[in-house]
C-alpha cells in the first residue's frame, strides 16, 4: 500500500500563530453557539493583522460577502447577497451515503463537533478569471469524512448543495439550465489532502448564506465552482460522481478544473487573474499560477496525467 | 409634438451615458462603491447591454413609424444607430482598456479563439461603415447602394445577440427576450417587404403579413 505522507505546507501559507490563536479562543466559542449568534467585535482587530499567502494582500470582508457566484440565489454577483437570507440553515441536516462504515442522516452540529475550526487564509480562483484572498475557518474535509469510514471501495466522494426552490430563487428560474440541486466531486485523495477544506467560517465569523452557510468546501487548488457550498449530502462512490458545470456544458469544465494557466477556458484566458478588488485604473491584474500558487503541495496528485485531457 | 422628439430621443439614448458617467466618476473617487469589487468588467458589460437595446431600438424604429402611422420617427432614425454604434464602440474601447489592458496578444487570442468576442467584434466592425456613410452627403453620393449597405445593421444584430447568447452561463431568458423582439422586427419587415411585392410572395410570408397586420 501506497503511504504518502502529508505534504508540508509553507509558512507563508498560514496566518501567523499569534493571531490565529486569540481568534481560536474566540471563535471556539463563537462557533459553540447558535450560527445566527454574532462574534465579538474584538475579533476586527486581531484579524486586520493577518497577511494572505506570499504576503499577498487579503480582499476585504466587503468584497468577499458581497460579490459571489451561486446561481441557486441569481445571475447577478450581487444576487447571492441580496437574496441568500431567503434560505434556511438551521436546522440544517446532512445526508450521509455510499461506501462507508456510518452512513446516515446528521445533524450538522453533530458532524462538526469536537473539531475546532482552523484559520486557512488561501487564494480563490474562478474559472472567470478574477481572483481573492479569503481568510477561512474550517475544518480539514479529511477529519470530516474519517467520522463516516470510508470503506475500501469509496474512490471518489461527491456532494450535493440544498434544493429548496421556495428559498432559492435560481432554482426557480425561468430559462435556466442548470440541473439543480448543483452537485460536485473529488477524488478520494483529491478530498483526503491536508489543504482541502469544509468552510464554517470566514473572517472569523460563521460562514454568511451567500458564501455557502452553515459549510462549504474549499478546494484552494481548484477553479471556484468545485467548492460547493450551502453542502446536504456526502455521498463515497466508486465511479467518478458528476459535476454541475461539466453537465451543462462539457466542452467548457471539467471534472478536475485544477487551476492551470496553461489551458485556457474557450470563454476566458487562464493565463492571468484579476485580483478583487479590482478598480477602474488599476485592474490589478497577475500572472496566474499553476495549482493556483499550491504546486509543491499538489502537484503529486497528478503526477503522469495530461492536464489539457483532464481539465 | 414632433418638435420635442429629438430631445427626447436624446434624453432617452443618453440617460443610460450619463449614469454611467456618474457612477464612473463617483468610482473614481471612491472605490467599489458604485460599481462594485470589478468595476472594469461592470463598466464593459453595461455598455454591452445598452448597445444591444439600442441597436434592437434603432431596428424598431422603421416598424413602429408604419404601424403607428407617425412618417415622422423616420427622422430619429440616424440618431438611435448611432447612439447604438456609440455605445457599442465605447463596450470595445472599454474591453479594451479595463479587461485587456490594451494588451494586445490576449486581444488578437481573444479575437481569434474565443467564439462570442469575434461575434461581437464583426458586429461592430458591420456597424462602422454605416456610422460613417450615415450623413446625408453620403447618402447622397451611394445613392440606392446605400439603402443595400445600411442592411447590414441586420447582420450586426444578429452578430451581437449571438455575442450575448455564446457569452451566457445560465439563465438564457435575457437573451430570448431580446431575440423575441429582433425576430418580430423582422417578421414585420418580412411582412412589408411581400406586401410591396403583390401576391407573388411565399405563402409562409403572406400568413405573416396577415397575421400582423391583424387578419383581413
């Protein structure tokens, strides 16, 4: 059997110890308490200190809840935040299936108890060529999955977000063509790596509905539209699951979508990203890097493929 | 009446200019906070939008004057074409600037590769040589040749609405909106066009003509 060992993650990948260990206090608490509870105004402080990955600088909590793509809520970057209180999260329940020892029906409390969530500051890069520093609270997936046992046959794990068309107004949309509910994929070590991510919290609050609340995945390496949010159902398969974008258009995404400057999507260049914020004189434009800046860490887990294949 | 429809058809075209001549300049001195977290992108897809409604307003405008019965509109013709062409010609200079960066490999690769902007972009390269003959001198000197150049504002429209519907993710009822309208311009120009021509028009085209002119 194959053991690989976790790949280390650099320094200048993580927020200073410092401050995410007076955040930790503060949001062990905060995350105990209701989702809807407010956290302390205290936190502003400690988290303006925290520098992005290579000293990039972090985009402004404004930016990062105000400006979203999640069709379920809008076409619209906008929609998400103007609609998105229109869902439901708590009670949330998670749907657990497949190939694994405890499948089953949870609480999310449940699922994510015990575990306390880590400071991850990670790019985000969407496949529309704009680009983020998000400063995220989370829980490693693979900690998350452990609880269920996958099982010798569980190759991939597929999810799937909330269908509840009377809150989501996307989902009710005319001319649409997308197949909700969206779902997404990994493949089993793709989900088990030390980088991979279930959100719960962003800028030291619990996660806002319109960035996928109560959790959502974060797959730092990966275009945006693989980080599914607003997650129901966790489901281990042996076959590769379907992904929503692949299904609604297959010549455009794929199953991997792992960042890669040299394979251009057919509607945007790859090769450079626009970090947000963005303004009208300094478009703040860079170089895209491969993995998404996340090559050393990566970049083993496909080794041997051909990338322009498996976009 | 019809002298104020000049100024109105001025006020109409360039409201949506001078909001964004607002917003620009509110933008400029205060950033992200009229046009969001990627302003560039806001500024070229809102001259984008307003191009194309100009552009299916200009194609109304000859339609509307037969079936409202108004010989006047013909005289705001011009100046809706080339309130489109304006437009759509600040669209690529905005393209241009805020999303390319006037760099001009990722332009010729975007012209080249990526279907939608090479649509646009010969809809625009369509519009130009009306916006230029669009003088009376022009008219003039091309005489009944101009009539045949200046349809290939129906190209352009076409053009631009495949530009739109190839650039759409999701959530296609904007681009059939539009559609729906451009079809029943031209429906009604087909209807026009086989009523000019007697009964020698196919039968398709005389149950169209009947059909918007109301039966009889």
């Amino acid at each position: 059997m194959l053991i690989r060992r976790p790949p280390k993650i650099p320094s200048s990948e993580i927020t200073p110890e410092s401050v995410f260990r007076a955040r930790r206090r503060l949001l062990g608490a905060a995350l105990a308490v209701p989702a809807a509870l407010a956290v302390p105004a205290a936190l502003a402080g400690a988290r303006a200190a925290a520098a992005g990955p290579d000293g990039e600088a972090v985009t402004p909590e404004d930016i990062v809840t105000s400006y979203n793509n999640f069709y379920e809520f809008g076409m619209d970057k906008g929609d998400p935040a103007r609609y998105a209180g229109e869902m439901t999260v708590d009670p949330w329940s998670v749907e657990v299936g497949g190939e694994c020892g405890k499948p089953g029906s949870y609480a999310f409390e449940d699922v994510i108890a015990g575990f306390t969530p880590e400071d991850r500051v990670y790019r985000f890069r969407c496949v529309e060529a704009w680009s983020m520093v998000v400063p995220w609270l989370g829980i490693p997936l693979k900690d998350i999955l452990g609880r269920f046992e996958p099982n010798g046959n569980a190759r991939f794990v597929e999810f799937t977000t909330l269908y509840r068309p009377s809150e989501m107004r996307g989902q009710r949309a005319l001319f649409g063509s997308i197949d909700w509910p969206y779902v997404e994929g990994l493949r089993m070590d793709e989900a088990m790596h030390p980088l991979t991510l279930m959100a719960v919290g962003v800028y030291g609050k619990p996660l806002p509905n319109q960035n996928g609340a109560p959790w959502r995945l974060v797959v730092p390496w990966k275009y945006g539209f693989k980080s599914i949010k607003s997650v129901v159902k966790i489901r281990f398969t042996g076959s590769q699951p379907k992904n929503t974008w692949n299904l609604t258009a297959p010549r455009e995404y794929g199953f991997f979508a792992n960042v890669n400057p040299n394979v251009d999507h057919p509607r945007w260049s790859q090769a450079t990203e626009r970090r947000l914020p963005s303004s009208l004189f300094n478009p703040n434009r860079r170089e895209t890097l491969m993995f998404n800046g996340y090559a050393e860490e990566v970049g083993g887990l496909y080794a041997g493929m051909d990338l322009r294949r498996h976009f | 009446m019809s002298r104020f429809l000049k100024p109105v058809v001025w006020l109409i075209c360039g409201a949506p200019l001078v909001w964004l001549g607002y917003a620009v300049s509110v933008e400029v001195r205060h950033p992200g906070a009229a046009l969001g977290a990627d302003p560039g992108e806001a500024v070229v897809l809102y001259l984008g939008e307003w191009g194309l409604r100009m552009l299916l307003l200009a194609l109304a405008v000859t339609p509307l004057r037969r079936r409202l019965r108004w010989p006047e509109l013909a005289r705001v013709r011009r100046l809706v074409g080339l309130f489109a062409f304006a437009y759509l010609s600040l669209h690529f200079v905005a393209y241009l600037g805020f999303l390319a960066e006037f760099d001009w490999s990722l332009v010729v690769e975007d012209l080249g590769e990526r279907t939608y902007i090479t649509a646009g972009a010969l809809a625009l390269l369509a519009l130009l040589p009306l916006a230029v003959t669009s003088t009376r001198g022009w008219q003039r000197r091309l005489g009944r040749r101009w009539r045949a150049l200046h349809r290939l504002v129906f190209a352009a429209a076409a053009l631009g609405l495949l530009h739109l519907l190839w650039l759409t993710k999701d959530g296609y009822g904007e681009v059939l909106a539009y559609l729906v309208i451009f079809l029943v311009l031209m429906l009604e120009r087909l209807s026009h066009w086989s009523r000019q021509h007697g009964r020698s028009g196919p039968t398709i085209l005389r149950a169209v003509q009947r059909g918007l002119s109301g039966g009889s």
